[in-house]
C-alpha cells in the first residue's frame, strides 16, 4: 500500500491539471472558441502522446542495470524523435489541415486557432516521455512518493503561471498549451533528477536479467504501440455512434459528464499493473491480496454515485448539471459499473501479462475490445436508442468486459508460470 498510495494519489492530481486550464481559459473575453481550439488540439495531442507514456510501463518491466537503460534510452529517444516528427508535419505541412478540418471537422475560420495551440502542445508529448521513461526506474525502486512530490509541484506551477495569464489577460487557447507545457516540464526535471540518480546506483550488468538488446526492447514495446492505436479508435467511435441515438446531443454529453466521473473515481485505482510489474516475481500471494481488497472499490464508488443522492449532489451542485442533462448522466453512470467492476482485474492481467514478456496478446485483447463495443452500440441503437449516453457506457462496459475474457483466456492457455520465474521464486523463499 505504501507504494500503491503515491501512484493513486499522483494519477488522480492528473485531472487537476485540466481544472486549472479550463478555468484560465474561461477568463477569456471569447471562452468558447478559446476552449474549443485547446480542446480540439488536446484531442491530437492524447493520440500522439500515447507512445511516450507507454514508455513508462516498458521501463519499468524491462530496467534493471545500467546495460538495459541503455538500450531502453535508445528506444525512447527513437519515440521522441518520431513524435517531433509527427508535430513538424502537422504544424508547417497540409496534414494538418487533412487532420484538424477533415478529421476533425474544424471550420476554415477555427483551424489557424486550433494549430496555434497545437504548436505548443506537441511538445509536450516528448517531455511527457521523458517523465515516463525516468518514472519506470523510480517506480521498480519504489520510490513511487516521487510521482506524487512531482505532481504536487507541477500543479503549483501551473497554478502560479494561470495567475500571471489572469492578471495579464487570456487572449487565445495558445495560453492553456503555454500552461500545461510548463506544468510537463517541472515534472519531467524532477523525474529526470530522481531517476538519474537511481540509474546511477544500478549494477552495470545484472547477471540474471537477460534484456541488453534495442531489440529485445522494441520487441515488448511494439505490441503495446500498436494496440495504443486501437485503443485511441474507442471513444471517437462511440460518439459517432450516438450520433445516432434519438437525442445525438443529450447522447454524447451525458456519455461525456458520465466518463468524466468514472475518470475521476478509478484513475486512482489505475497503477495495478505496476504493482504486479513489480511485486509479482518476488510474492504473487501478496499481489493477489492486495487486488482482491481494492478491486471492487471502483464498482462500489461509482454505485454510490449513480444510485445515492451524492451522484445528484455533486452533478448539481459543483458540476452544475441539471434538469434532463442531470438524468441522463445519472443513467449513463448506473451503466459505467460494470465497467468498473473490470477494470481493475483487467488492469492487473496486462501486468501479468507484461510480467511473463507476452504483449502481443494485448493487441488481440484490444481487438476484441473495439469489437465488442461496436457490436454493441448497433445491437442497443437497434434495440433502444432513446437509451441516450447509456448506450454508450454499456457498450464501452462490454467491450471492457471482452477485453478481460480475451486475456483471461489466453493467459490460460500459456503456459501459467515459466521455469526461470519459478526457480527465481523458489530461490527468494528459501533465502528468507
């Protein structure tokens, strides 16, 4: 727990970092099409800067002597050059028009607005990876209150800087990216201090850990980037789908204020799999334990919220949500539980399964998610399309739901524990 806590806690303070900006940002003389351009804008950026947070996970399986850093260093600065790349060409080349006004569906007149933003946020994207990269060491060193310590002074940052924009005037979303790239960077220096420090004390090569290749890296690694595109195909194809409901704007924004809560609650509940990445080898007795007592506290939450007045309270009264809109929601969030119910068994089958090396299977679980949740949302709008946002949190509840069966299964079908894990195991126990 002490090491789960700091993890929790540094996740849930993420959405404290939107609070501060949407809130600046609505100090504008035109808040809506100020908003809108930074959100249109961050819409890319949560694509483009998936393949450098998945660098922390990779780290953290893989790290374990100087000899592997240095062949993960390589991989990461691949990514961070591919996605500087990426950022060149959608900011000075046509793709960012084919992206932001055909994608996107941004007006000719909102485009130069959403790219001026964009300019900014793209990198954040690589000091995100650096954060990342330098997190998977402190964390499998269990060093975990870091990630708090430098969440906490990224956020005072942020804060300190939206206070200078108050003072000083809000005159385009360019001053949300201005504000969250300084936020990124504070926390990818602290990150980067702490992890320097503990790469440094590592064994230059540690004679039971057999990754020392770029490729053997990049082999763990891709299955993980391709499945991030998938994942990032879920939310877009659901609301297109309520488009289709009977009331398409009530759909998709009860679906919205619905997700945002069940973000809030089970973000903190979101590091499982770095506990079995790092705990699993030495105790899965005390992994198993330790999932079992927090794992269903996600579906109690989001319970008390859909069927108590607190869920009532709280969309009233601090998120000013009323009326139909109100309702709906309340319905939407009744059809979230089961996906919170899953998520943090789900959750600790991709640290098993990024324990024993086997993230190709994470495509195929990704997969059958999108699946799923496509199957589902014209099998409901079929059946009940004045379901509204419901629709769409029980479709994204199944194809949660078939992601887990998908991993279940197939670690079934694996072999349940290797021989070198085991004799390590054996190995540990006796020496206590």
């Amino acid at each position: 727990m002490d090491v789960f806590l700091p993890l929790g806690i540094s996740a849930s303070l993420v959405t404290i970092s939107h609070v501060i900006i949407n809130g600046t940002l609505a100090r504008a003389p035109d808040p809506e099409t100020i908003i809108a351009s930074y959100a249109v804008a961050m819409s890319l950026l949560t694509i483009t800067e998936r393949p450098a947070v998945l660098l922390r996970q990779t780290c953290s399986a893989l790290v374990r002597d100087r000899t592997s850093f240095s062949s993960m260093l390589f991989v990461g600065q691949a990514v961070f050059v591919s996605i500087m790349a990426l950022g060149f060409l959608v900011s000075y080349t046509s793709l960012g028009e084919w992206i932001f006004m055909g994608l996107f569906g941004v007006s000719a007149s909102q485009y130069p607005y959403v790219l001026d933003v964009y300019r900014v946020l793209m990198f954040v994207s690589v000091f995100s990876g650096i954060r990342c990269l330098y997190q998977g060491v402190i964390i499998f060193q269990l060093r975990t209150k870091w990630l708090t310590i430098g969440m906490v002074i990224r956020l005072a940052g942020m804060y300190l800087l939206s206070l200078y924009f108050i003072r000083t005037g809000v005159t385009s979303g360019r001053v949300g990216a201005i504000i969250f790239l300084a936020g990124m960077m504070i926390e990818a220096a602290i990150s980067f201090a702490e992890g320097r420090r503990l790469i440094r004390r590592l064994p230059a090569k540690d004679p039971e850990h057999t990754v020392e290749s770029k490729g053997q890296v990049f082999s763990f690694y891709r299955p993980l980037l391709l499945s991030a595109f998938i994942t990032v195909w879920i939310g877009p194809t659901i609301n297109a789908w309520l488009g289709k409901t009977g009331d398409a704007a009530l759909a998709i924004a009860s679906f919205a204020i619905a997700g945002s809560l069940v973000n809030l609650v089970t973000s903190f509940f979101s590091y499982f799999h770095q506990i079995v990445l790092n705990f699993y080898k030495i105790d899965p007795g005390a992994v198993r334990r330790f999932t079992l007592t927090l794992g269903f506290v996600p579906a109690l939450l989001i319970a008390v919220l859909a069927f108590t007045p607190v869920g009532e309270w709280l969309l009233e009264h601090a998120m000013a949500v009323r009326g139909e809109l109100r309702d709906e929601s309340l319905s939407a969030l009744r059809a979230f539980i089961p996906l919170a119910l899953v998520m943090p068994w789900l959750d600790a089958l991709n640290g098993l399964v990024m324990v024993r090396g086997q993230t190709k299977l994470i495509f195929g679980s990704q997969a059958a998610n999108l699946g799923m949740t496509v199957l589902m949302l014209v099998v409901l709008i079929g059946l009940n399309p004045s379901w509204n946002g419901a629709i769409g949190a029980l479709a994204q509840s199944f194809g949660l739901a078939a992601e887990f069966a998908f991993v279940g299964f197939a670690l079934r079908r694996v072999h349940p524990i290797d021989t070198a894990l085991r004799d390590k195991r054996n190995k540990v126990e006796r020496s206590i």
